[in-house]
C-alpha cells in the first residue's frame, strides 16, 4: 500500500476554507444551552505581525477552549484587536503612514494572514476593534457613567513624563524610572489630568485575591502594587505657623527619635512654610527636581532647608522642616518624620546635613550605620525598655488618647491617570464651559455640582469621533494634538449655551480593554448599536470562564479589569465585581536565552516555520517546549521532532486504516485508557507539555503492537490529538470513515476501575539481591506486608513462582521486607 505524503499546507488550506464555509466554530450566543467564556488577551496590531510569542499563548488557550467544547459545552471564543493607544502610534510615526490607515492594513494581516492559520475556535462574527467607532463610542459611553458615578477627578499633579513619546504616562507604564514602551527616562511634569478612583477600591482589590482562583504569581504582583501598610497619621504642627504636617508611618514607636522632617519637592505646604532667606534655593531646587525620574529621586539624598520649624508632639522638641527629592508626593502624605538612626536613608541625610541622629531602639550601633532591627525602646520618655514591637500599639494607643494622631491604613496603589496628550485615542468626552465655571456651575448629580465648569458631553452625541488630521504627531508641553483643530475644540456648553471647549485628550488605551470582554458576546446581536452590553446576554456568559494572557499585564490591563467591573458593578450596569472566574499567566518563549525583541535580532516570525512544517507542528511545538507558565527556549533544530511525530501519526492511521479490524485487546484497552486519563487531567491543569509526551510515548506503543490497535482506540487518540493539532486529526478522521467533523466528537471518558486493577511489576529479591519479578494487579501490589509470617497475596504469588522457589524453598524466612508497589525482600538466616 502507498501512503500519500503528509502535506500540511494543502491540508491546512483546505480545513481552514471548509471550517469557515461551515462557521464550524461560532457559537449560537443566545441559545448556547451550557455557556464557557474562553478568553484570551488580544493584541495589539501596531507591529509588523504576530511572534511566537503569540502564537504560544493562544494556542494553550485555543487547546484548552477545543478541550471544554468536546467536553459538552458551548465555547465561546471570540478575538480582536487593541488598536488604539501609543504603541500603534508611534508605530505609525515610525512608517510615515496615518493610524487610521495603517491600523486597517495591519489588523487585516494579522486577522487573514495569521490567526485565521491558527485553526483556532475564534469566532470571527464578534470581533472587536477598539478604534472603531461602534466600540470606542461605548467606551466613552463607559467614562461618562463613571463620571456621574463620581468615580472620575480632574486635578493638578505631578505626573510622569515621557520627552520621547511627549505624553503622561501611568505609574504602571514606568519600568526602573523609563517608559515601558519606548525605554525613554521619564520626568516629572505638573499637569491638570483626568483620574480614575482606582483608590477607592484598594482594600476590595486586596480582599477578594483572597478568594479568586487567579495564578499565584499574578496575585502575589497585584499585592505588591497595592501595597498595604497599616501605622499611624501623626499631627505635626509648624511654629509659628496655622499649618499642620501629617506624616503617615508605620513606625510611630520611634517618634522620640525624630529630629527633622522632609517634605517632597511639590508638597502643597512647601513655598507656603518656606521662610524669605531661604526661597531662593527652595525655588530652584523645586524646579531641579522636575527634570529628573521618581527612581532617581527615591535614590539621591539631596535636600534644603525651609528655616521653618515643627513640633514633635510627644517631646515638643523644635525639629527642623526639610524639602528633599527621595520624599513623593504620591506615597502617604507627601511629607516624614526623619528618624535617621533607625532609616538608612534618613541617616545619610542627616550625615550629609549635619543633623541630629537619637537612638531610640537598641541593639545596634548608630554611629557606623542605621539600625533597622528590633529592640527595646531607649530615650522614648514612659516607653523606655518595651519590646519595639509592643511599643507600636502602645505609642499609637497614646496618641490616639491625646489626639496627636490616629491609625492608618496606607496603600501605594495612586489613582489611575487616563489622559494622554496624543492623538491615536477616544477623546475624552467632556466639555468645559468659563461662564458656567466662574459661577460654580457644572453637571449635576443628585444636586452636586460634580466638577465645577465641566459637562460629560450628552449621550445622544456619543460617539465623540476623533478627526481625521494630517498633522497628528505629539506637540509636546501637555499639549494634544486634538488642540490645534479649532472646529473640534469650539462647541456650545450643553447647560447654558454660551461658547465652550471640548477637552483635547484622548483616554489611556488601557480604559478600551478594561472593559472589552463585555462587549464580544454583544457584538453583531440585534442590541449591538443600542448597548455596550447586553445585560441578558451579559448575565448568560459572564464573568469569563477562562482567561489567559502574559504576567507583565499583572498591575497594568489586569488590576484595571478588576476595577472596571466593581464599579459597574456598584453603578448597577452589572451583576459581578470579578471579571474572570480564572486566570493564569503563560510563560516566555525565549531565544537563545533571551527575551525576544528587534534589537536583539531574536524575534521569531511564526508565519515562516507555518509555511515549512505546517500549524498543527508549531502549535504542537510551542506547548510541548516546556510547562505553560514558565514558557522555553525556541529552537530551529527541535521543532523538526514534532513535525516527524505527526508525520508518524499519519503513517500509522493509513497503515491500520488499511488492514483487518483486530479484536478487543485487553493491554491496548489498558492503554488508551491511561492516556484518556493522563490527557484530561494535564489539559485541566494546562499541563500540555506532559500531555503532548503521553501521545508520544503511546504512539511508540501503537508501533510495536500495530497488529493490535483496533480503529476505535485510533478513534480515541485522535481525538486526544485533535485540540493540538487540528488539522492532521481532522483530515485522518475523514480517512478512518467517521462523520465530519473531529472537533464536533464527544471527549473520550477514562474507567477508573480498569486502571485500578492494572497490573505492576514487583521486584523479588533475596537477602537484598533481585532474583526475578512477578506481576500483580494494581489493587493487590498496594496491600501491606503485614507482620512476619502472614503472607498476603504477593508473597504467595512470588513464593510460587519457579525463579524464586530455589532460593527460598527449604530455607529457614527470617523476615519478609515489602515495599508496596514497588519491592518484595525475603530475608533468609545465614548457614554456614
């Protein structure tokens, strides 16, 4: 017989037009009886294709949705695109082609020419593109329920710069003090922005990690970034001055040994308090400080003196007031008790300044270095000798009582700034009215005036379409683009109709995917272009079943899904406050040991390894190069393996297909049984690498007993093979004479009592040596030895077996040593 040479392109090309003549894979969202979400995170089309990187994730994620639908339910799998936002623009600046034109060429080619190539279950009937203006007019729609919710501030701050991308950018998109997206050094900027009170729900965010089934490293990310610390907020009141300073410290049991204060360079109270001799050098180091990154500020122990002075409350010692670059704003109060013999960078400063350093803890020694341990208290007044750590409770009951201060919760997670100065983005939909802001005017809720001046633009004008300019490049100086089109500023005030302006920015890319898992079930339903969400739809398949996606979006699009759905959740446009039932983070493929990236000239472009060794062995690649969660090293020589394995699957099928069926065979049976197991657990637990391994080794076990595997275990393993590989397993389904089509099979089930009564190999042996090995069922091979003398079943199957008999028969059994499983020792008495 002549088996047709394996040709996975021809194959692919002919399963991916059918599957798609056929919408094989789109789910009926409405009448969906048993509903799974099966989500993974889209992409950003901004580069020239998708990596390997990519195809890795959605190929574990794709394998577990095929593993869920042959399971029996109805597996939604929708896919898009993140279109908007600075990693398209400047993408497009670097092409010299408009955004609009080049997210059109781009999303076309990575839809068409990639994950369509995929095989995956996407269902292309609910796509999304966040730059479109039936989806980014919802997320509008989405800012403005904010706002009258009173979840959105506009205020003053010092924010982080990027002088590359000419925009603010987010605490999460600076990485060691350098914007995440082009690597630039940011610098501080004090610009009027719009936020979001992520903060108002920091405890909740912290809370409910507690009880999400979420990856462990995820969760432990979202912690940190939290980041909540419990202490004090301690009054410190300026002499001479109707001003307090509140420190906020989780240490007030070393308040005694407090000798100065350190506020950051744009604490409100800095010029206020600062006296005349000293403004100049307080001026000109406030604007010094501006131009440099918060990870350098935290690093340098720089400052000067405001020749004012505070009270320290529990000696009413005069300590002098300091303005120093390592204190930020953002992080507790903005100002700190220096105890520089107990902080190491509170000590350099003071040995720097020549300031008084008190020890007030002991056990180290103050001179050569700050001591941070823990101790009894010393020169802290009636506190003296108790353990530091009692003494925190104690100073705080204290103060509490005298009303110096009070406990605190403190969290380093900041508001969440959304106003970008450039032009790929939803403006934001707001209009400001002078008139109506001179006289407190603004919109409304529940007869509050929300932000004086400022109106959420009406929605029955939403969306807000951004304008197709020519000169779209970033203009610097906290200035959009969007400023500079005078026919989009201009509008009328909606309250009083006198002259108006539209706001210029546009919102953070991160708001368009903080919501975009609502809106793919909703997508092309007769609802479609009247609500973002649909909330019968809504109630039917959310929260997300399944969600996967990369750990570096850990603090950035994953801790602002969590926010977006516990505020819309409390607004009463949802039902849930967790977006995604479970979540875990895939791993990196890495290249020769590194990270790909185009500057290391190690990307992997996964079209070229399709053409030459087809989907299904790049797929199969990928998750068989090591676990899910950990990721591996891409390799041109190894990839090969896998490709000769499928090649191997499609001999044996034409071989078998082709001769007499054998009968039931109880090993083969015992066999694919195994596997059916194996398989289903390792897929539950996205352990494909280990999963993939079991197909290998039982086709090498088919090899050596070809005559014996009857066509419905090749039916079982195919099927196994199918949510990895899913166009060989479709084509060698049609071939073994099944009804089209593989991938609308029922998942096969596994008998636990078969594997049970499996047998073992249980060696013998013989005063310690191995003298032969018998075969037990499974059952039995777990049974004690019991005590010396009583012989359970696999004793009396060793005795009787005819290589043991001579060396035991007639000997006088000293004991008898068993390990279950495993090993059978017989220890005889020694004879002369």
């Amino acid at each position: 017989m002549e088996i047709p040479r394996y040709d996975p392109k021809e194959i692919e090309k002919k399963y991916r037009e059918k599957w798609s003549k056929d919408t094989l894979f789109n789910t009926n969202i409405k009448k969906a009886k048993k509903p799974f979400y099966n989500l993974m995170m889209f992409p950003y089309p901004s580069g020239e294709g998708l990596h390997v990187g990519h195809v890795y994730a959605f190929s574990g994620s794709d394998t577990f949705g095929r593993f869920k639908r042959m399971q029996g339910f109805d597996v939604f799998e929708p896919m898009g695109f993140d279109s908007f936002g600075i990693h398209s623009e400047n993408y497009a600046i670097k092409k010299g082609i408009h955004p609009k034109e080049l997210i059109e060429e781009t999303t076309t080619f990575f839809r068409e020419k990639q994950l369509k190539r995929l095989g995956a279950l996407f269902d292309w009937d609910h796509q999304v593109i966040t730059s479109d203006p039936d989806y980014y007019k919802w997320t509008q729609w989405l800012f403005v329920q904010l706002f009258k919710a009173g979840f959105v501030t506009r205020k003053k701050a010092s924010v982080d710069w990027c002088p590359s991308c000419k925009t603010v950018l987010a605490d999460e998109q600076v990485i060691s003090g350098k914007c995440e997206r082009c690597g630039t050094s940011v610098i501080q900027k004090e610009l009027e922005q719009w936020f979001l009170k992520i903060t108002d729900y920091a405890e909740k965010l912290l809370a409910n990690l507690e009880k999400i089934d979420w990856s462990s490293t995820t969760k432990l990310m979202q912690r940190n970034w939290i980041g909540r610390s419990e202490g004090a907020e301690i009054n410190f009141s300026v002499k001479g001055q109707d001003e307090v300073l509140k420190v906020f410290t989780t240490r007030p049991d070393t308040i005694f040994g407090a000798t100065f204060m350190v506020i950051a360079p744009e604490h409100p109270l800095a010029m206020k308090i600062t006296t005349e001799k000293y403004r100049e050098d307080a001026v000109k180091y406030i604007e010094e400080s501006k131009k440099i990154t918060e990870l350098e500020r935290t690093q340098a122990k720089t400052g000067v003196f405001t020749g004012s002075y505070c009270i320290n409350p529990m000696t009413n010692e005069e300590i002098p007031i300091w303005i120093a670059d390592y204190v930020l704003l953002g992080y507790g109060t903005g100002a700190i008790m220096a105890v520089p013999a107990h902080d190491e960078r509170d000590w350099e400063f003071a040995k720097k300044y020549d300031l008084s350093i008190i020890e007030v803890i002991s056990g180290g020694n103050i001179k050569k270095e700050a001591y941070i341990g823990e101790g009894k208290l010393v020169n802290s007044g009636k506190f003296n000798s108790l353990a530091s750590i009692e003494a925190i409770k104690k100073v705080t009951n204290y103060m509490e009582e005298k009303n110096l201060g009070k406990r605190a919760v403190n969290y380093h997670l900041r508001d969440w700034l959304i106003s970008r100065q450039r032009y790929w983005g939803p403006p934001i939909p707001m209009i400001f009215c002078e008139k109506c802001g001179k006289e407190g005017k603004g919109e409304e809720v529940n007869s509050k005036v929300l932000l004086p001046g400022w109106y959420s633009v009406p929605e029955s004008d939403l969306s807000v379409l951004l304008p197709a300019i020519k000169d779209y490049r970033p203009k610097g100086a906290g200035v959009s683009p969007l400023a500079t089109v005078s026919e989009f500023v201009n509008v009328k005030c909606p309250s009083c109709g006198s002259q108006a302006r539209r706001e210029t920015d546009v919102s953070d890319t991160f708001l368009d995917s903080s919501w975009y898992f609502l809106r793919y079930p909703t997508v092309n339903e007769p609802n479609s272009a009247k609500v973002a969400f649909d909330k019968e739809l809504t109630r039917k398949w959310l929260p997300v079943d399944m969600y996967i996606g990369g750990n570096e979006h850990a603090v950035l699009h994953l801790l602002y899904t969590r926010f977006i759905t516990m505020a819309l959740k409390d607004i009463g446009l949802i039902d849930f406050e967790e977006p995604f039932k479970k979540f875990r983070a895939h791993g990196l493929i890495i290249q020769g040991g590194a990270k790909m990236s185009k500057s290391r000239g190690n990307v992997v472009n996964p079209n070229e390894y399709m053409d030459t060794y087809g989907t299904d062995t790049l797929r199969m690649y990928l998750l068989f190069i090591g676990p899910y969660e950990q990721g591996g090293d891409f390799s041109d020589r190894a990839i090969s393996g896998v490709y000769r394995f499928l090649n191997r699957v499609w001999k044996i099928t034409h071989e078998i297909s082709e001769q007499a069926a054998p009968s039931a065979n109880s090993l083969v049976a015992r066999q694919i049984n195994k596997l059916v197991k194996k398989i289903t657990e390792d897929i539950e637990f996205l352990r494909f690498n280990t999963a993939i391994a079991g197909l290998m080794e039982f086709l090498n076990f088919t090899y050596s007993h070809k005559k014996e595997i009857d066509r419905e275990t090749l039916k079982k393993f195919l099927i196994l093979l199918s949510v990895f590989a899913p166009f060989i397993s479709e084509e060698l389904w049609n071939k073994i004479g099944d009804n089209y089509s593989i991938h609308d099979q029922s998942w096969p089930t596994f008998d636990e009592k078969s594997l049970e009564e499996e047998k073992v190999t249980i060696a013998v042996q013989v005063n310690g040596k191995l003298r032969g090995t018998i075969e037990v069922k499974n059952s039995e091979s777990s049974l004690p030895a019991g005590e010396a003398g009583i012989q359970n079943e696999v004793e009396k199957k060793a005795k009787e077996d005819p290589r043991i008999k001579g060396y035991i028969e007639g000997k006088e059994l000293k004991n008898v040593i068993y390990v279950p499983g495993k090993i059978i020792n017989y220890v005889l008495e020694k004879t002369d």
